[in-house]
C-alpha cells in the first residue's frame, strides 16, 4: 500500500479521532456509539497514512 495521507491530513485526523473518542465517556445514549467511529480515522489516516476515500476520489496528499 503506497501512502495516500500527508502531513497536514494526518494532523486534522488525528483531531478528528481524539473529538469522537472523547464521545466515549459520554454515559449512555447514541452518542457513545459515534465515539467508536473515531477509530477509523484514527488507525487509517493517522496510523498507516492511507486512505480508501482518498484512493476512491483520486486524491493523494501525501509527497512521494
């Protein structure tokens, strides 16, 4: 898998997941589910810089 995530996108990601995690410790209710989607971002584009979204749009932001 080539890298498809730059810098700049790994950074907004990473804010991203850590604001759906913090979801998490909301007691209760549908919200607490959201929080679980921060996973996502936060293994995908932030851990492995790559994307399927960004392959699927034909974007790549990351300098090769």
């Amino acid at each position: 898998m080539n890298p498809t995530v730059g810098t700049t996108d790994r950074i907004i990601g990473s804010l991203v997941s850590v604001g759906l995690l913090s979801l998490l410790v909301v007691p209760g209710g549908p919200a607490r589910w959201f929080g679980l989607v921060g996973l996502v971002p936060l293994l995908a584009a932030s851990g492995i810089c790559f994307c399927r979204l960004f392959i699927r749009l034909g974007v790549r932001t990351c300098k090769v």
